[in-house]
C-alpha cells in the first residue's frame, strides 16, 4: 500500500513530463486494473491510451510483445518510457470490451484473433514460462476464498488445488512454445469495428502451450458442460491446439472461474457455476 500511495504522490510532474516530451492532451481516466493508471489523450491529433504503473517490468514486457506482434488485432505502441514505467497505445475505436458485449463472438474470429498473436518467431527466453504464469494465477485466485466463508463449500479447496497440478503438469509438456498473450480475457479484448475485428490489449506474455490462451474464452458465459466441449472440439483445430489438450486446460481452470465467479456475484444461484464444476470434477 506504501509503494502505491508513493507512486500516486510522484505521479503529477511525471505526467506533466509525459505531456511535454510525447505531446500529449490528457481527457479521463480508464478504470481498468489496480497497479497501473490508464488514461485516455490525444497525440498529435489521434485518440491514444497512456498506461503509467509502478510495476515497470509488466508494462515493458507489455511494450515488447505489442511490438513483436505484426497483426491488427493488437494496438499499435506509440511510445515507451522505460525509466518511469508509461506506455503509451493508439486507442481502439469503437473499443468496447468484449466483456460488455450482449452476446459471444463466432468462434471464428476468435480464433484469428489467438492465430495472429502465436508467431513462433515471435518466442523470447527473457519472457516467463506458462508454469509460471499459471503458478501466478493459482496463487492470486486464492484470495477469493477469503471473500465469503460459504465459497469453500460451494468451490471445494481441494477441487482448485487439483486444478493447480493438472495446469502444472500441461505446463510441464508442452507439444509446442510460442508467444502467448497470457491474459486473455473478455475484460482484455476490445471490439476494433469491421476492419480490426477483435483486439487484444493489455497481455501478460510468457512462453507456452497455444492452448492457454483459448480457455477463458471457451469457458466464457457457457451455460453447460456441452457447450463448453463443442467451443473446445471447433477452435482448438483452428489453433492449431489439440481438442482434448484444450479442454484439461479449461478443466485446470475451471474451479478458479468458478470461485471468481460466486465471489463477484451478488446472487446464491449456483446455476452460473455449474457448468465449470462438472468440468473440474470430470477432467481433473
């Protein structure tokens, strides 16, 4: 808390700096994350994106796949100050997340956004592995728990920690690395219009299995187990994943969006959740 109250004081001259070397004309503020400041502007005369954080290594990693990726179905990187840890984007138009979209895309054009971001080329040793990432995850979702006393009865420990050893394991034996966004959520994929389609912001990257970047899109507002093996057998060909490799996948991280899911709802029905506890229960 101490780091972030300091880097919240030290932030006006360093946007001051920002908006006198980048020419930048700030407009509001993004609500998105919780170690970063988003912020949208203009720079000469185009809607662009600053994002400014203290965790200066996951905004430059951030800066460097953006980069590496020759596709239109990410933002492209303005500028980079690594000393101050600010990234600044093109903004996508119209931009709406996909996560406030009334319905799911064609699995599709989900599947060409995942293709565009999976160069092999595109791999770097300095990026963490997906074990790590996944170790990551495990260990943040944790903290759901603590959100109500009734989600351990409702998501068992032990159905999560078994999750967390079969991601291990699918980590550990890997049929192919490339470049993997690492974060990619509804919340992290913005509507680029006609011509963009689906674009990516925000990733987390690390080297690993193309399959784990499909799985909070198959496990997406699923109502039923079905659905969750008919998105999984369509897009995991068109990946260039395995289909039953993709949905271990889905099924290591099935309780953790389970858990998430009842502890960000107001509601006790036990409906939404379904769907990813058969999932768990069956595959690990």
């Amino acid at each position: 808390m101490a780091a972030a109250e300091t880097f919240l004081d030290e932030l006006p001259p360093v946007l001051a700096d920002l908006a006198e070397r980048w020419q930048l004309e700030y407009d509001s503020l993004i609500q998105r994350g919780t170690i970063s400041v988003v912020i949208r502007c203009r720079t000469a005369g185009r809607p662009a994106v600053l994002k400014i954080s203290p965790a200066r290594k996951r905004v430059l990693d951030e800066a460097a796949a953006l980069a590496r990726w020759k596709t239109v179905h990410v933002p492209a990187v303005l500028a980079v100050d690594e000393r101050v840890g600010a990234l600044l984007i093109e903004a996508i138009e119209p931009g709406t997340p996909l996560d406030l979209s009334p319905g799911y895309p064609s699995l599709e054009t989900v599947a060409g956004l995942i293709r565009s971001l999976h160069d092999k080329s595109g791999s770097d040793p300095a990026y963490e592995t997906v074990a790590e990432r996944s170790e990551y995850f495990f260990e943040s979702g944790r903290k759901d728990y603590e959100r109500g006393a009734d989600l351990e009865a409702v998501i068992p420990l032990e159905l999560y920690e078994r999750g967390r050893q079969q991601a291990l394991r699918l980590a550990a034996d890997l049929p192919a690395t490339v470049l993997l966004h690492g974060d990619l959520t509804p919340v992290n994929i913005l509507d680029g219009g006609a011509e963009r389609g689906l674009v990516a912001i925000d990733p987390a990257p690390c080297l690993g299995d193309p399959a784990f970047d499909a799985v909070d899109l198959v496990l997406w507002r699923a109502p039923d187990l079905q659905t969750i093996t008919t998105r999984a057998h369509q897009l995991a060909p068109a990946i260039g994943a395995d289909a039953d490799r993709l949905l271990d996948w889905c099924a290591a991280f099935a309780a953790m969006v389970a858990l998430e899911t009842a502890a960000g709802s107001s509601s006790s029905s036990r409906q939404p959740i379904e769907p990813y506890l058969a999932l768990a229960e069956l595959r690990t």
